[in-house]
C-alpha cells in the first residue's frame, strides 16, 4: 500500500513538474492562461531580468610605473577571456558539471522535475541536475543581480519556483548567447572561496599563477570545488581528502568523455595537493608595503570620492568597477622621503611618540596644457594602520589640516602680495624689535632675537625671518589680501567653510580665508593657522611653475574593466600670480638655503646640497609645538612639517635628542626650528633624489618686481598732529584708515604722533598705521 502511495506521489509530482516546465517556455500571455498567477508572475519576472549586468572586478591601484600598491574589491573577481583559461579547467567543469552541455538548450528537463518534484515532496536535498547554463543564471541572481540580504535569500530559497524561474532564464539566455560566451561567464561568476570568484582570481589564490597556466592536476582541483566550494576548500582541516577525491572524479569524468586518456587520468591522480593559499589583499590598510603606501592609497580614495560637480567614484563603485588605477605615486621620490622622515624622527622611543615628520612631494611644471600637478609622495614617519599600540595611525597627516601651523613659512604670501602692489625683492622695509599691528594692538610680536638690523630689503627678510617686520608689511598690503595670496598660490582648502579647517570655526559663517580677516588673525603671515602639507608642498610648485597653481592630483590615469580610458572630473590649473612675479619670488627665497644667513643654510650645507640652485622657507611656531620647511626646484617641490600630532600638544626639542619637552626647555634654547629637523628631513630627501641631474635654476628676476615701482620710502609725518599728518600721508597716496590709528599716553601733546608704520619703503596706497599721544597723565 506504501508503495502504491509513493508511485502515485512520484507521478503526480512528475505530472505537475512536467507540466510546470512545459508552461514556463509559453509566453507570458500564454502562461497566465494555462498556468495560473504565480507560474505566470515567474515567467513575466524572469523575461524582465537584465541578463547583461556587469559581475564585480576587482579594482587595482597602481604607482606610476604600472606595479600594483593596492586591491579593492567587495568579490575578489577578474574577469578573462576562455581563451585565457586552462583547457584543462574548461573541459574538467563541462566533464563533471554538465556533460552534455554542448549538445542540450540550457535546461536538462529530467533533472529540473525531479528538483521541482523534490520540493513538493519536502526532500528539500534531492539533486538539482542543473545544467552549467542553469548555474550560472543562480549564482548571477545571487552574486550580480541581488544587493541586498532579502535579495541575496530569494536568489536561493528552494522553492519549485524558484527552480523553474531559472530554467527559464537559461532558456532565454541560450537564445542570445554562445555557449562559449555562457560557459566563460559562468568560470568568471562561480565562488571557488570565501571571496574567491572566477577562475583567474582562483588559479592566482589557490596556485599563484594564471587561470591559463594551470596543469592537470590543479585545474581538476579547481574544476572539483565548485560543486561545493565550502566542502572542498583544501584549506580546512577536511578538506585535503575530500579535494583528492573530488578531483579524482572530475579526472575520471574527463577520461570517460575523452578529454584526457585513462592513463594520464591514473598518473595525475598518483600527485600530490599542491595548493597554497595567496590571499590578495584588499583595501588601503591590507596592501602590502601598507605602512609605507597607505596615506598615499587612502589621498588617492579621497580624492576620487571628491571631484568637483558631483563626478566622484564612491568606494562601492571603485570596489566593484574593476578599474585600473595609475596613480602618480614615484617609488623612488616616496622611498627616499619615508627613509628621511624616520631616521629624523624616530617614533619608536616614548619621548617621541608623539612627534609626526610628514614631508609631501609633488613636481612642478610648466606646462600650460596640464591639468593637474602630480604627487609623487606622501611620507610619514610612523606607520599606516590601525595598530596604535604599535605607533601606528590612519589619520591623514600628510593631506588634511595639521592643527598647530607652519610658522613663518607663510611669510612668502605676505611679500608675493607686497609685490603684486608693486614692492620690490631688493625694497628696503622696516624690521623693529618689537611691532603691535593696529587691528590687535594690545598683542606684542617680537623677532626671535635681538640681532636684526632695523631696516633690511625684502629678499635679506625672506631669508633672515623677522616676525615684525612681516607683520608691519601684512598690515600695509591687507590682512585680505594676504590671506587671499595664500588661496592663490595654494592653500584653497582655505576656501573651506571655516570650520572644516578648524573645529573652533564650526558655528562662523564663511570659508575659513573669510575667518583670518574677520577675526583679525594679524598672526596669520607667522604660519599660525592650521595647514594641509600637501597644500603647502604645492605653494612651492606654483612659484616654481612660473605662477602657474595645478590642482595636485594623485591619479595619472584611470581605464576601465575593458582596458578603455575613463576620464574624470578635474579643477583646471589658473595663473595664480605674474609669472615674472613668480620667477622673481623664487630667485628672492634661494638665499635662504644659500646663503650663509639663511635660516635652512646649516641643515643643507651640513647634508651635502652645495650651490645647487634651490628656494626656500623656514617656519617656526612661537611654542615650538610644530616647525616647517617648504623647499623647491624646477625638479621637486616639498614641504616637511613635524609636529605633535597628539591631544593637548607640547613644545618640541631638537637636543639631545628629538622629544616633547617642557615650555621652558624649548624657549631656553633646544626648542625645534623650521632650519633644524624639518629642514634636514627635506635635504635628506632632496640630495639623493638630484643626484645626476643637470642643476637648472628658476627663471631670472625682472627689475619689475626686482626694485618695484612704489615710492622709494614712505612720507615722515612723525612729530606732526594726527589731521596733518593723514592729509599728507593721503596727499603721497598712501591711506590712513581709523583702526590704525592707536592712541597712547605720552608727554607730547594730545594728538602729537609718535611712530608711524611703515616708515622706509611702501607700495603705493599702503594703508599706514600711526601711534599719537593722548596726553600727559593726570
């Protein structure tokens, strides 16, 4: 009686599968009318599937020599053609996947009603007897088409509908596709591993070569584990047994249908598993050599998530694209760099642990068709990575905004703004022991000793580095049009809203350039803002590129998953100054590396750069909390910043060694200057990477901005009474605006001024700040 019972269930279910089947190769019209709602919503649902989506690739990052510094990847795929892959893989998976795949129309109807007859009797694990056609639609639906985690389930829910639905996708696909097109899209889509997809990312992690380099024995491996890839994975502790015996089956299924004779099948199953895992990294931190490379991929991944007029590539897209990434990154610029900041900041002892060097390189250039400024480097000393009890840090110190400032560096845009309203490099220009700009009179800025002359050119400040007399010349030339100078040659993260720059500003309307006038930062052209060293780096390359400003841009060339450019969205390069400005600018900041003055002279001369022509500018932080060089020639422009990149900051020492120390330690005489480490760490970097190469200097100085064409000194109007004084300082062109007149008490008549400012050189409409006497006390 149980027999009579199981037959009729047997054939009813077969009646039903059959029937099932026959109705799924109807139209969608037909359908409806012969096989009720819900056969017919599967076949309207598999007619409406895109067949033709892209599988994910992995996308790889490159240096500019075409090696590869990095993966990313959500499935670790890269797609080839069958004529790349192994005859032996091909011809293993039809032998035991599918026979007579060469023969049938995508659907081997007997297997499909016993799966469909399965689940209608509740053996949920009868066998499927899909065809390889059929596979490939369910691991399409499941790894290409699904996204979500409720998608990805109803890819694979065992249901009679579910099986049928795919049947009739595989029919509908071997109406439009060859089945060696189907056959090399299933190799390239099937899981072979945990994030293992495709036959070339297989042969590559299980073997360490090429799908089309793969023997006998490991292609009947890999032909053997897509049955089940979990089960026959040879790296699990069961696995090893279970892979020989499966590969022994795929090897006698090849010799059964010719593909291989039975003796060779005999001899390659006498070898031994020769499998060895080759994990591929994936992302920025995994890559190998990551701790050097990291902050360079990261710039790279943020700098496609951000490019202008919403044309970035997010990290989904980058991870799935399959793209080739070239990026600008030099091997050679980027070894030299790391090995100058660790061996002039070491990390590893506690007294420096809290001291980054970061030193960025790009390269200047002339070029009026570039379209962007490649960087070369991105250098650290302390590793990438998330192992912060091991130093390392994902923080991106070479490309956002250090905190703590880059000193008196920024003097360069208050005198490129000088002479843009006409100062000359050679002008004189007044350098007092102590000056209080007007727009914050109670500050007192002081030079960092007692040995400057009181007068000195332009060009000698450049070198020599007098605070005051910088912040006497910013209040001449504009706090504005300071501030813009330095947007200009660079720093157009300083167009930010304010408070990306810096988190005090986050409540204040406005870029953060808007906030240093705004707030009076009179401070400014001392580099005590915070600052990108990239940013910086680039500065240098704009005076070196004849005025010209590049965007800097990591990425030098992008192709797709089929090898064809893709472009992308890029800011396009301006005329940021005069190139003669430019040149003449240049000429003006070599002294400082040159000259036996200059702030940077020691350091250089002391690591062997000699008289190769090159420009420069110190920077030191008034609490020695951070210290700066930017250094350029035609060849390289960079710019190295050590700082304490810690919460809650300390003052830096150069002696005896490099360490966070005491306020006091630092301000009596062992506190790091731009002229010391910084300045070292770039020289370092620099004299290796010239060796060989022709010395070329800048272009030579025009009298233009050479001797200038303001007035040779400013009108003296000391001892005069404020309204006749402001009429003859308006009647010489100058201005005397009201914020820069202070007041102090004085034995001189109310009204009497005291000093004046400038009172050597101005450019023309200079505004000039006065100090007059309010009167004797009582």
């Amino acid at each position: 009686m149980r027999v009579k019972d199981n037959l009729g269930r047997m054939a009813a279910g077969t009646f039903i599968a059959g029937f099932l089947v026959a109705v799924l190769m109807l139209p969608f019209a037909a359908a409806i009318g012969y096989g009720g709602t819900e056969v017919a919503s599967a076949v309207k649902q598999s007619d409406d599937v895109d067949l033709n989506l892209p599988a994910d690739q992995t996308t790889t990052v490159t240096d500019n020599a075409g090696t590869p510094i990095a993966y990313l990847y959500a499935q670790n795929r890269t797609w080839v053609p069958l004529s790349q892959m192994s005859k032996y893989l091909t011809n293993g998976v039809v032998a035991i996947e599918d026979r007579r795949f060469y023969q049938h129309r995508g659907v081997d109807w007997r297997g499909t009603a016993r799966a469909a007859l399965g689940v209608i009797q509740g053996s949920e694990g009868t066998g499927g007897g899909s065809t390889i056609t059929q596979q490939y639609v369910k691991n399409y639906l499941f790894l290409v088409v699904a996204k979500t985690d409720a998608e990805k389930a109803a890819a694979i829910e065992v249901t009679p509908i579910r099986k049928l639905r795919e049947a009739r996708m595989a029919l509908n696909l071997e109406q439009t596709r060859s089945k060696n097109e189907i056959l090399e899209a299933y190799l390239n889509t099937v899981a072979f591993a945990p994030s293992v997809y495709g036959a070339q990312a297989a042969a590559q992690y299980f073997f360490s070569k090429n799908a089309a380099d793969l023997d006998l024995n490991e292609a009947t491996v890999l032909a053997g584990m897509v049955n089940n890839p979990n089960k026959f994975n040879p790296f699990t502790e069961a696995g090893p047994p279970r892979v020989l015996e499966r590969r022994d089956l795929v090897l006698n299924a090849m010799a059964r249908d010719g593909y291989i004779s039975q003796d060779v099948a005999t001899e390659t199953k006498a070898l031994p598993l020769t499998a060895t895992r080759n994990v591929k990294t994936n992302g920025c931190i995994q890559a190998a050599n990551s701790d050097t490379n990291g902050y360079f991929c990261q710039y790279v991944l943020d700098y496609l998530e951000n490019l202008p007029d919403g044309g970035g590539f997010s990290y989904e897209q980058l991870s799935a694209g399959g793209y080739t990434i070239r990026t600008t990154l030099d091997p050679t610029v980027m070894q030299r760099a790391v090995e100058s900041v660790r061996s002039n900041v070491d990390p590893a002892p506690q007294e420096s642990a809290r001291i980054a060097d970061v030193m960025a390189v790009v390269e200047p250039s002339t070029n009026p068709n570039a379209t962007g400024r490649p960087v070369l480097a991105l250098a650290v000393n302390r590793p990438y990575g998330l192992l912060t009890d091991q130093g390392q840090t994902t923080l991106r110190l070479a490309t956002t905004f250090a905190p703590l400032g880059a000193g008196s560096t920024f003097k360069m845009f208050t005198a490129a703004a000088a002479m843009e309203k006409s100062l000359g490099t050679d002008s004189v220009i007044d350098s007092p022991a102590r000056y209080s700009s007007p727009l914050t009179p109670t500050s007192v800025v002081e030079n960092a000793n007692e040995n400057y002359p009181t007068t000195m050119t332009l060009e000698r400040a450049l070198a020599t580095s007098p605070n005051t007399a910088f912040v006497a010349l910013e209040d001449q030339v504009g706090l504005t049009e300071v501030a813009q100078m330095a947007v200009k040659l660079g720093l157009r993260g300083y167009n930010l809203p304010a408070g990306e720059v810096e988190r005090g500003f986050a409540s204040l309307a406005g870029s953060y350039a808007d906030q240093v006038v705004q707030q009076k930062i009179t401070s400014f052209t001392l580099g005590v803002t915070p600052v990108s060293p990239l940013e910086l780096a680039n500065t240098g390359a704009t005076i070196a590129s004849n005025g010209m400003w590049c965007p800097p841009t990591p990425v030098a060339a992008i192709t797709d998953r089929n090898g064809d450019p893709v472009q992308w969205n890029q800011i396009p390069c301006d005329q940021a100054v005069d190139a003669k400005l430019a040149s003449t600018l240049a000429q003006a900041m070599e002294p400082d590396i040159l000259a036996d003055y200059g702030t940077a002279h020691g350091s250089l001369e002391a690591a062997g750069w000699g008289n190769r022509p090159a420009a420069g500018k110190t920077g030191t932080t008034q609490d020695y909390k951070s210290s700066a060089f930017l250094g350029f020639t035609p060849y390289y422009a960079g710019a190295t910043l050590v700082f304490d990149f810690d919460n809650g900051p300390q003052p830096i020492c150069r002696t005896p060694t490099v360490r966070t120390c005491t306020a006091e330690e630092a301000q009596g005489g062992a506190g790091m200057g731009g002229g010391s480490v910084p300045a070292k760490t770039w020289a370092d970097t620099m004299v290796k990477l010239h060796e060989g190469k022709e010395p070329l200097d800048f272009p030579p100085a025009t009298l233009q901005y050479q001797k200038g064409t303001g007035s040779a000194s400013v009108t003296k109007v000391v001892g005069q009474q404020l309204e006749d004084a402001r009429s003859a300082l308006t009647a010489a062109g100058y201005t005397v605006p009201d914020d820069y007149v202070t007041e102090e008490q004085n034995s001189a008549a109310a009204g009497t001024v005291l000093r004046q400012s400038p009172t050597s050189a101005a450019i023309p409409g200079a505004a000039v700040s006065l100090v007059v006497s309010s009167g004797p006390a009582g």
